[in-house]
C-alpha cells in the first residue's frame, strides 16, 4: 500500500475542497515545472503532494476511499491544476480518470487493484486500433504498440484498448488491464512540448489476458453492459467518455492559458517603456489582455458546460443522440483552439522576453503547441464531422 495512504480515505471531500487543494498546489507545481520537464515525469515532490491531497482520486468510488466528484470536476480539477504546470494537469486527468474507468471492469479487477493499493497509479493507451486481440478460453490474447502512455513510468498498472478480431472480423472493442510487468515501455518521449507528462510508448506481445480484465466499450453492440455498473451505481460513471472524454484534458490547456494570462499580468504591472511610460496604460497591451481573457473564460465555461450536460442528460434517463456527442468533441477542439490563440497573443505582446527558457511564457507555449496536437482537438477532423451530421449527413462509430 502507498505510504501516503491516508486511512480513512478522501470520501468526504467536496468539490469545492478538492478544487481549493488543486488551487493550493499551483505554487508547487510552478516551482517544480522545469523539473518536471527536465526528468520527462512527475517531479517526485509533487506525486507526493498529489498523493496527500486525494487528487489523483477525485473520480475514484467513494466505496474505495475516493471522492467520487460530480462530472464537471473532470474539467475544474485538470483546469486549475493546469494553471501551475500544464504537464502536471495531464498526467493528473488522466490517471483520475482510470480510476473512472477502472469502476467499470469487474469488481474481481476492481479488488485486484485497490485492495492491494486504492492509490495505485493507472496509466492507459486509448487508440484501438493499436492493439489486436482474439478470443482465446478464459480471455484473450493481445499484442500492440500503443503511443502516448501518460504517466506511464509513475504507474503500476495500464488499460490499453483493442479491437477483438475473428478471423479478419472486428466483433469487440475492449481495454485490457494490465500490471507493469505485463508490457515494455519504451523510452521514446522526447518532443518540443509536454514533456513532463512521461507519454511513452509501451509494446505487448501475444499476451494473455483474463477475461476479468477485460471489459467492452463498445457500446453500440447488442447487449453491451459494464461489468461493474452493479458494484458502482452513480449515473456519473456512464456517461459516455467517446464524447466528453477530451474535455478533462482540454481543461489543462485552458489552465495553461489561464497561468500565461496571470504571467503575463504580472510582466506587464512590472513593466515601463525607456520612455517611462507604463505597458498597462497602451492600448493594444490592453487589447490584447482583454481578448486572451475572454478566449480563455470562453473555453473554461464551454468545456465545463458540456460535462453538466452529460450528467444532466444520464441523471434523466436520456441517451444522447450523435448530433450531441459530435458537438461535444467539437467544442472540445475549439477550447483548446481558444487557449492557444490566447496565449499566441500573450507570446507575441512578451517579444523577445517570451522565447528565454526562464521565462514562464516559453513554456506554456511550447506545452500548448504539444498538447494541441491530441486527436482529441482536432479541428479539422471534429469541426467537419459535426458539420457533416448537422446538415443531414450520417456518421457511424462503434464505441460513440
């Protein structure tokens, strides 16, 4: 068990308190930031702290000493989290995150997990494609490659998802959970932005796994149910991740904005011309604060209202329709189009102070421009499908 493990739990902490413990970190996570980025990780001093507060557990069942927030914490917790070190959020969504998924699987897998350690650290590769499986006694046999495994190097288990083939036939799309022992991760995350989040590559090779680590989300397919919908009632946990899945992440960029605006504001109170005039009183720094500050409220409050929605909706008994989850992808995309124009226009006010290492701004934008890259916010791709759907047009996905 963790050490940090506290004994009773965080069952009784709020919202509103986890965002407080969220918020009282940003210091840390500044002062640990590079550090992070340096080492391609957590920085150790911060997992602790994340530990201490319960974070890593926000979503985690209160039966098992989580908190078992309401669904637009999977936004407000990444997003001020995001405005200390966007790298830190990341790994945060999506390790809380698993812990949501995990509440699904059986609860033989559930035991497995967090009797031996309910703050165990899960990381996860989402892309099924990436992953072949097929249907052996008992479970099946999986081998892949999966990309961008945040956190990876910080976890003791992962979920990586498949597509279950007979013969050349798809029939199941699934996530398969996994010990650390299970697969070899491969060190290969080194890119321009992010750097803090550790999303390696791991690889499996025809490995079994039993079926009661393995758990269908495709939803579409006839008599589809989550193993653990008994064990864990709250509606919260079926909502529909193929949609609102990106938001959580999104939520960091939107922190990560958020922390360039309040940088920025501070450079800028600081600041006088050679001629003594002060930055503030200039019309176009004004502008320019004043459009970043609204682009980035704009994609806080969208993001955070489509996660209201999706409970909303399931509390209702109501099934979302397609046009629905297409839009809520698509305004995830946007959000994170909206952060990063918000901190262009911060970035190119800063001039020549914006690109030094020890400037805040040089890193945000870089972990912005990286964090962009997600096929979650694709713009080109999620701005097209939903315009395809809501002009009569007709889309098909197995597990939306």
């Amino acid at each position: 068990m963790h050490a940090l493990q506290n004994s009773t739990g965080f069952a009784g902490v709020t919202r509103e308190q986890a965002v407080q413990r969220a918020a009282d970190l940003i210091p840390l996570l500044r002062n640990y930031a590079a550090a992070a980025e340096a080492q391609r990780r957590l920085a150790a001093p911060v997992r602790e702290a994340l530990h201490r507060s319960g974070l890593f557990r926000y979503l985690q069942p209160r039966s098992r000493g989580g908190m078992e927030l309401d669904f637009a914490a999977w936004v407000d917790i990444p997003e001020m989290l995001g405005r200390g070190d966007c790298s830190t959020a990341w790994c945060v969504a999506n390790l809380a995150s698993h812990h949501r998924t995990l509440a699904l699987f059986s609860k033989q897998a559930q035991d497995e997990v967090w009797n031996e350690n309910p703050d165990a650290l899960i990381a996860a590769g989402i892309a099924y494609p990436q992953g072949r499986a097929r249907r052996v006694d008992g479970g099946l046999i999986l081998s892949g490659t999966w990309n961008f495994c945040s956190a990876v190097n910080d976890s003791s288990w992962n979920m990586l998802a498949g597509v279950v083939f007979e013969n050349t036939q798809p029939v199941d799309w699934v996530h398969c959970l996994l010990r650390e022992q299970d697969y070899k991760v491969i060190d290969d995350w080194h890119t321009m932005g992010m750097r803090g989040t550790g999303s390696c590559t791991v690889k499996v090779d025809e490995l079994f796994v039993p079926q009661y680590r393995v758990q269908s989300m495709a939803t579409s397919l006839p008599g589809h149910r989550y193993a653990g919908a008994s064990e864990n009632s709250n509606p919260m946990y079926r909502i529909p991740t193929s949609a609102v899945g990106g938001h959580g992440l999104a939520g960091c960029v939107v922190g990560n904005a958020q922390n360039a605006l309040e940088a920025t504001l501070e450079w800028v109170k600081s600041r006088s011309t050679v001629q003594g005039a002060k930055m503030r009183d200039f019309q176009t720094v004004q502008l320019r604060i004043g459009v970043a500050g609204a682009k980035i409220d704009a994609a806080r409050l969208v993001i955070r209202n489509d996660c209201i929605e999706a409970e909303a909706a399931l509390n209702a008994g109501r099934v979302m329709c397609i046009e629905e989850k297409l839009r809520q992808k698509r305004n995830a995309a946007m959000a994170v189009k909206f952060s990063m124009e918000a901190i262009d226009l911060l970035q190119e006010m800063a001039g020549a102070n914006g690109i030094y290492q020890k400037a805040p701004l040089e890193r945000i934008f870089r972990d912005a421009r990286a964090a962009a890259a997600h096929i979650q916010f694709s713009v080109d791709m999620l701005m097209t499908q939903w315009g395809l759907i809501a002009s009569g047009g007709e889309f098909g996905s197995p597990t939306l």
